[in-house]
C-alpha cells in the first residue's frame, strides 16, 4: 500500500501552530518526523524535497533533525533546482565541518560549480562561502578561482566572497587568488567592487607583504569613491540621497588599512577624505555611518592636523544628536582617540559630560570613562561635581569603578586639602559600599597626611558614623580615624567647621557599638578594637577601655582576641611603653613612580616624589615566617595588602594616572605604631629608620651603593653588580656593621619579593654582627628581574617571628620588657625585611 | 558578521543564519542568552551592545528583532543599514511583508538573504539586482528538470 502523500510544508506550519501546549506542539512533531522518517526509508525523491524542509522548520522550534543530513546530500545531488535550493539550505543548517558527512558535499559543490546554469553555480559558491571546511575549501579553491576571473558578474561576486571564505579558512591559499585581483577594481558592477574591496582588504589584513602589494590600488580607490559621491541621483543604488553607502564604507576602510602608517598613501586620500567628511548629509543614519568610517580613518592615518581636528569635530557633533546610536559610536571612537588628540577631545567635554545622564547603559559607562580621562587641574572642580552627583545616581555595577577614579582623580587635581578630604567623605557616604577594599588604606594615608585637615576629617567621619554604620570601608576609615585623632574630636577643636561637642563616653559608645554590630566585618571589628585601644592614650576614661578590651580577650573571632590579649598585656605589664606604642602617627609618605616620559600633575599641597623616612607599625606578628616575608605590608593582618596592579580603568591621559596607580601602596596601617622618637637607652625593636629608594633601573648600568638601614647602631649597605653572565641578574651584597657595645647575636637577614622577581640568598659569613665596628656581616643576594620593572627597597625591622599561642604573650611585647642590655645581647633581632616591589610601568 | 538572528517578541526563533561554524549545542546556548538579553532591553536604549566579546547590533521592525553579531572592526551604523536593506527586499518580495510571511516562507526568506549576504557580507548593493536574482530563480524552480552540467 502506498502512503499518502506527505504534507505540504505550510500545511504543517499551520498544524503545529494552532498547538497549545508545548506537550502538544511535540506530539505533532514527533508524528510528522516519525512519517518523514518511513518517507526517507522508501527513498521517495518526489517528496523528499517537501520532507526535508518540513524538517528544517521543525528544527528551527529546535527539535532534532540529524536524520535528515544525508537526505540533503541527495537533494543537493538531484538535478531538480527546487530539490537543490533546498538541499544547498538545508546543508548549510543542518551540517557543520565537524561532521565527516559534510565532506561528501565536495565533489557535488565541484559539479555544481561548474553548472550551466548561474543560479547553480550561485547555489554552491554560496554554501561554500557560508561553511566549506577547510578541507573543502583546499580541494575547491581552484574553481573558486577560476570563477574569480569569469566576466559574468553575477558569478564573479560570489566568487570573491568565496575566496574570503577560503583565505579565512585556508590562509596559505591566499597566494593563489593574487592574479584575479588584478581587474577586480575596473569592473563597473557595484556588486563586483563591493566584494572585490572586501576581499582585497582580507587580504592586506592578513599579510603585509599583500598590503605594500596592494597600495598602488590607493588613486583607483579615491577614484572610485570620487565618483561615488559626485555623481548624480542613481536610482539603483540610492539609498536616502547618498549613493551606494555600503560601498563608500567598504572603501573608507581599505583606505584606512592602506594608509596606515603610510606618508604617501595617506597624503594621496586626505582630500577625499575631508570631501567625504564635509560634504556628506548627516539628517539621516546612512549619512552618519560613512562620516563613521570616515572618521575612523582620518585618526587611523597619518591624516594633517587639521583632518584630525576636523574628524574630532564631527564626534562632537555626533554627541549632540538625537540618535543615541549615533552618540554611542561618537563616545566609542572619542575613548579612542582621547589619549593622542586630549585637547581636541577636551572641547567637547561638557557635551560629554551630558552624556553621563543618558538612560542608556553603555552610553554611560562610556561617558564615564571618557570624563575620568578629561579631568584636569583646569576642570577638577566642576567635573567633580558631575562625576559625584553621577556616583549617586548611577547603578551598582557602576560605582566601584566610578568610586575609584573620583579617588584617583582626586588625588593628582585636588585643588586644597578640604576639597579633598569631602570629596572622599562624599564617595564613603554615598557609594560606601561599594568603594574596593583597598581604598581603605591609600584614603587612611591621604588623612594622615593631611595634618591640618585632622580635627575636620574626624569630626565629618564620626557625624557619619552617627548616620549609618552599614558601609565597611566607611566605617573602616573612620574608626581609624577616630582612634588616631579622638583627642581632637572631644576638645572640639574643629577650625573648618562648627565644632561638634562629644564627650569621651560617646565616642566609645560609637566605637564598641561597631564591635557589637551585626553589620561589622570581623575587619572592622579590628579596627574599632584598636581605635579603642588607641584612644587609651588620648582620653581619660582608661577603665572602661580596659574593661572593653578584656573582655575581647575571649573572644571567639582569633583575631579580635589576640589584639585583645595583647592590648591586655600593654596595660597590666607594659603600661610604662603604651604611650610610646600608641602615639599618633606621623606622616606616611608614598611611593611614587615617575616614567621618564611623563609629566607629573601636582596637586598644590603634596608632591609624589620619592622621599625617605617610612615609618611602619607592626605590634605582632603571630603568622608563620614565609607569611612574614610575603606581607607587604607587614604587622596587621587586618590591613589588606594592596595589590600593585591596581584596575588601570579609567583610561588615562598621558599615561601618569596608570602610573599612578601603579605605585599606590600604603605602609602603615591602622594598628598602633612605636613611636619614632625613642630614648637611645630602648632596645631597637623600632620599626624605623626606613628608606625607601629606587633600587633597580633598567636603564642605568651601574647602580650606586646605598645604605638600606641606619638605626640604633645597627647600619647596613648595599653594594651592586650585574652578574657577569647574565646582565638581568643583579648582585647584592648586604654588610651589616653594629656600632653598639654589644654584639647583635642571631642576625638573620630575610628578604621578599614580588612573583616575577626570583631571589636567592647566599649563606651569611655570620649570624653576629659584632660590636664597636670590629666586623661586618656579609651576604650576598642575586635577584632576577625579568620583566625588567623598576622596584623600590623598603627595609623594615620587624618582630620576631615565632608563633606565640593567644594565652602567651607575643614575643615583640616581651622584648620591649627586658632591660636594654639584655636585650641587646639576648634578642633575636631579626632585621630588614627588605621588600623589593615592582612599580608597573 | 558572525551571524544573524530573527525571533518574535515572544522569544520564538524565526531564522538563523550562522556564519562561523558552531555545534549544534553551541548555537541554541548562544541564541537563548541573546535573544533574553535583546528582549530586556528597553525602548530607550541604543541599537548597539556588548556582548562576550561581539558587538551585537539589533533593530526591531514591527514584531520581529532583527539581531547580528559583527565583529570589533565592523561599522555598527551601516550594520544597522544592511538590517534595514534586508527588511525592504523581504517586503518588496512579499508586499507588505509582515511576521507570518516569514514564518509560513521561512524557506524563501533565507533564499533572499542567500541573495544578498554571502558569508556574513553584502554581495550586491542594488536592491533591484538581488530581487531580480530571485526572480529567476524562482521561476527555475518551474523547470522540471535543469540541465545538467
């Protein structure tokens, strides 16, 4: 018995449609892919076109149809056309390279490309164009070729995508579609040039030697496109009064390719470039997409000034337009272009600034990162505002970013220090939330550093406080500050402003009501301890200080409670060295990195030059040994360690806000210091005497000698070679001299360095440096720098570093205990963590 | 271009047209995080976004979003004119052309763009000559048999 004729296709787009369930809908296709299934079985070929296409509908609803992949080879092999048509389709949807089925279409796309009829041979250039492997495509591009040089064109333009296709897939072919370039551009057909300008711009893309070859082509492109635009209305090729748009564009960008990096080819189009820029109608989106590729070219070439300024122009234009695609491709291209043309850019940067209120998403951020990239000394003040009023407003993904470069910003153009100090107020209030973690640091030092600014940055983050707690670094920042300038804060010494009155008992409430609060991080709570803990020395209400930190002496958080053991400690057995340990901190001065090109922007008040005298806190150091060496930071576990590479967005001007950024780095936290000034007679557990130097210079061959430390007797100096072998590998060679009276027993030096470094430590001649200058201790260090970049030499004394159980007291407080003699000739000292850090250029 | 994508406002996928080759598995991951993310797009917002590491540029005509992947050195706004020279071939060819048309001839609208685009580029630029090509080839479709090579 014969089976019914099969549906028709629409027949059955009819019935699957009035489906209503999805449970339906897949019962009607199984039953339908069930018939077409027996239908493929009796090898019907009248229906076996119908068949195939009701089955690539169905897998458009996304149902599988892999049974009918063969079924298309034997549609593409009929000598139907309608059977062709939709073999060739139903190949290119249903096949793909991966497959070894797809290859059995080689040797029909071969016949069909040599078919006597065009819409054949159109049929097979097209799926070879669309999916021929790589194999197919090395085993046609001869025909391929062949029709790349036929006069017909409607074959010819087929043909030059198709090589596109296989150049791509097969860039060693390249070579062999070089003789049929060479009348493509003569050709009259639109079609013809518009693909012959496609392929040969694959192929100056993908080889230089192509692209030189190819450059005598630049006077018939200016030609061409000449021609474009002068001549009249034609009709064919109209599109809103502009002739042949997809053209002009495709010849825009060869150009653009051709004369890039080229004086002469970018001489001989720099007329028809400011023609096409000048004279082009901008009503319409047509329009607006060559002056696009037109400006895109003008800035890629080595255009004039003038074009350049002329093609800046038109991006501003572009900005006040109505189309939000059109100001969307103006802020891409401007991001683009701010770092060589700044102040071109800047002329347009209230337009640009505007643009920072648009609804639109990626118009914003770009807005954003170009304003970042405008703000200058000049502007500071005005763009603050906006980026600020901008940081409320804008959504959550955007903050971080946005928080960080206002912080950024604020730190090269602050015009005074209250400026700056609100402005940081501003972001921790309003995106505190959202600020990076290690902002805490680098905002804890700008405060330090701002001395007169003190009792105001006090009192502002304490009346924040009072408002919410709920923003970490916020709270973070001011706890600290609290702790360091609480003194201030209750004497009402405020000049900037209207001085609030605080009482001692208010301030503390604030600060224990942050170590009870579910909404602290046990980070913050660290940081409140120690404000608490700090404030001892600056108010008078010692008992209950005492009272908050003992009982934190139990608590389950490890952190919170040996802070609290030791500051136990500080009080019961050590209380004659708290006000020294706890005195306020003095300045911490940044590292800073000037590249040779660059120019430094300077705010009035602080200068980022390198300047000596660190001074770091470090009260315990329960971690093990390999952990010391690895902080950065040292002594306080609760400050994070700053990474050095720091997010680079937004993009920079000039380059020296990457560089900036690059050598952020805080070294002193928010634990109580050691006082620097200590009488001669305290043994030289002092985490001083630091300088800070830039130790390497790629560029200079020889570096001097230096003296990393100086201190309490102790002196060491650091000799330099380069190895002999190896020029990259530097040669240290530490000598340690001990003026005292007593030998420095157990001398251990230790140094760390960043991941692309590589060290290695020779034994030491000694582990006693003796007294009175008698001898010297010597090691030698190699270090490898292999990606060359500049670092910087902090050396640090630090704790011993044993770990000391919570009940025990921790080995730096019980130093500070013995009497200086003893302690000279019993302590382990351990010296100089040197920390060797990369400053990314 | 990448490829191209058609699908209803409710999500449904009308055609797809690839041009980088893609499993199977591949193509329906990316084609149901796009069309999610073109359809929470509000009316406001630009033609244009980022997406992985394509720029996707998207129109929507009547029911349809019209939707292509081109690549970082592509021009958008003419991307944007190829969209719209697609949809006037498709309505000249079917006369008012509207969602059903394609959905009931889905065949016929990837014959157009066979027409008009090869391997992701535009290879005519006169409306008249790829409606022309079409022509004719439609009327082959009549002969019952071609001959052979």
């Amino acid at each position: 018995m014969r089976m019914p004729a099969p549906i028709r296709l629409r027949e059955l787009i009819r019935t699957i449609r009035t489906a209503r369930t999805q449970a339906e809908e897949r019962e009607m296709i199984q039953k339908e892919c069930a018939a077409i299934r027996s239908s493929f079985r009796e090898e019907d070929n009248t229906y076996r076109c119908r068949n195939v296409a009701k089955l690539l509908y169905m897998h458009m609803l996304g149902y599988p149809a892999h049974f009918g992949q063969l079924e298309c080879l034997k549609l593409i092999a009929s000598q139907k056309f309608t059977d062709k048509r939709i073999g060739y389709l139903g190949a290119m949807l249903l096949l793909d390279e991966r497959q070894d089925v797809h290859l059995l279409m080689t040797n029909c796309i071969k016949n069909d490309l040599n078919h006597s009829t065009q819409y054949v041979q159109g049929l097979a250039l097209c799926t070879l164009g669309c999916m021929g492997s790589s194999e197919m495509c090395r085993d046609l591009a001869g025909e391929v070729e062949k029709l790349l040089k036929t006069s017909n064109s409607y074959l010819r333009k087929k043909a030059a995508l198709c090589a596109v296709h296989v150049i791509r897939k097969v860039p060693e072919l390249m070579e062999m579609f070089l003789p049929a370039t060479k009348n493509l551009l003569s050709e009259k057909n639109h079609g013809v040039l518009h693909t012959s300008v496609v392929l040969l711009t694959e192929m100056c893309e993908r080889s230089p030697d192509m692209l030189s070859h190819f450059r005598k082509l630049v006077p018939q492109l200016v030609r061409i496109l000449k021609n474009l635009i002068m001549s009249g209305y034609s009709p064919e090729h109209d599109v809103s009064g502009i002739s042949d748009p997809f053209l002009q564009v495709r010849i825009l960008r060869l150009l653009r390719i051709l004369g890039k990096g080229d004086d002469d080819s970018s001489e001989a189009m720099n007329d028809i470039l400011a023609q096409v820029a000048t004279n082009t109608e901008t009503s319409k989106n047509v329009g607006n997409a060559i002056l696009y590729e037109t400006v895109l070219t003008i800035m890629d070439i080595k255009s004039e000034s003038g074009l350049r300024v002329l093609a800046i122009n038109i991006l501003g234009r572009f900005l006040l337009n109505n189309d939000k695609n059109i100001r969307y491709v103006a802020l891409t291209s401007l991001l683009k272009t701010v770092q060589t043309d700044h102040n071109a850019v800047q002329r347009h940067r209230s337009t640009i600034v505007d643009c920072l209120k648009d609804l639109d998403v990626s118009i914003k951020r770009r807005a954003m990162e170009l304003s970042f990239a405008l703000v200058n000394g000049n502007n500071i003040r005005g763009m603050m505002k906006e980026l600020l009023y901008f940081l409320d407003s804008c959504d959550p993904d955007f903050k971080a970013d946005c928080a960080s470069g206002i912080f950024l910003a604020a730190e090269k153009y602050a015009p005074s220090k209250r400026w700056h100090i609100d402005t940081i107020m501003r972001v921790l209030t309003t995106a505190g939330s959202y600020v990076r973690d290690d902002s805490v640091p680098n905002l804890i030092q700008l405060i330090t550093n701002s001395v007169e600014m003190h009792a105001y940055t006090v009192q502002r983050l304490y009346k924040a406080l009072l408002d919410d707690i709920s923003q970490q670094p916020l709270v973070q920042v001011a706890s600290w500050c609290i702790g360091e300038y609480g003194d201030l804060l209750v004497s009402g010494q405020c000049e900037e402003e209207e001085p609030i009155q605080v009482s001692e008992d208010e301030v503390l409430d604030v600060l224990e009501g942050l170590l009870v609060s579910n909404l602290s991080t046990p980070v913050t709570r660290g940081y409140s301890l120690t404000a608490i803990m700090k404030l001892s020395t600056r108010f008078s209400s010692l008992n209950r200080i005492k009272k908050v930190v003992s009982i934190y002496g139990s608590s389950i958080d490890v952190e919170l409670q040996q802070r609290a053991v030791e500051y136990n400690a500080l009080f019961k057995k050590y209380d004659h060295m708290r006000p020294a340990l706890l005195e306020r901190m003095p300045i911490m001065e940044k590292t800073a990195t000037n590249g040779p090109s660059e120019t430094v922007q300077t705010n009035g008040e602080t200068d980022s030059t390198i300047l000596d005298t660190k001074h770091l806190p470090s009260i315990s150091q329960p971690a093990s040994q390999a952990n010391d060496l690895l902080d950065l930071l040292g002594g306080n576990d609760v400050v994070p360690i700053i990474q050095t590479t720091v997010p680079t967005k937004p993009a920079s001007a000039g380059g020296e806000l990457l560089d900036l950024l690059g050598d952020l780095s805080l070294t002193g936290g928010p634990t109580p210091t050691p006082a620097s000034s200590v009488p001669m007679s305290q043994p030289p557990f002092l985490l001083d005497g630091l300088t800070s130097q830039p130790l390497f210079n790629d560029i200079a061959a020889v570096i001097p000698p230096m003296t990393a430390y100086n201190k309490n007797g102790l002196i060491i100096e650091f000799t330099f070679e380069r190895s002999n072998p190896n020029p990259n590998i530097a040669v240290i060679t530490i000598h340690a001299t001990n003026s005292t009276e007593a030998d420095m027993t157990e001398f251990v030096f230790q140094a760390a360095v960043p991941k692309t470094f590589q060290l290695q430590l020779l034994s030491p001649s000694s582990n006693v440096v003796p007294a009175f200058n008698q001898g010297s201790v010597t090691q030698v260090i190699r270090v490898l720098n292999p990606q060359k970049v500049r670092c910087y030499c902090e050396p640090r004394t630090h704790s011993a570093s044993y770990r000391s159980r919570s009940s025990e007291i921790s080995p730096f407080v019980l130093k500070h205990l013995q009497k200086s003699d003893e302690c000279l000739s019993g302590a382990k000292l351990n010296i100089a963590k040197l920390k060797l850090r990369a400053a990314s250029h | 271009m990448q490829f191209m994508l058609l699908f209803s406002r409710q999500g449904k996928l009308r055609l797809q047209k690839w041009y980088v080759p893609l499993s199977d598995k591949e193509k329906k991951k990316i084609t149901r995080e796009l069309v999610q993310t073109v359809l929470a797009r509000k009316p406001k917002m630009c033609s244009f976004l980022e997406w992985r590491d394509l720029k996707i540029v998207y129109k929507r005509y009547a029911s349809l979003y019209f939707c292509c992947a081109i690549e970082d050195q592509d021009n958008e706004l003419i991307t944007l004119e190829i969209i719209h020279r697609y949809v006037e071939l498709l309505d000249k060819y079917f006369g008012s052309v509207c969602e059903l048309d394609i959905i009931f001839n889905f065949e016929k609208a990837y014959f157009i763009l066979d027409e008009f685009l090869l391997g992701g580029e535009a290879q005519e630029t006169s409306k008249k000559n790829v409606l022309k090509a079409i022509e004719q080839a439609d009327l082959l479709q009549e002969v019952r048999a071609l001959a052979t090579a």
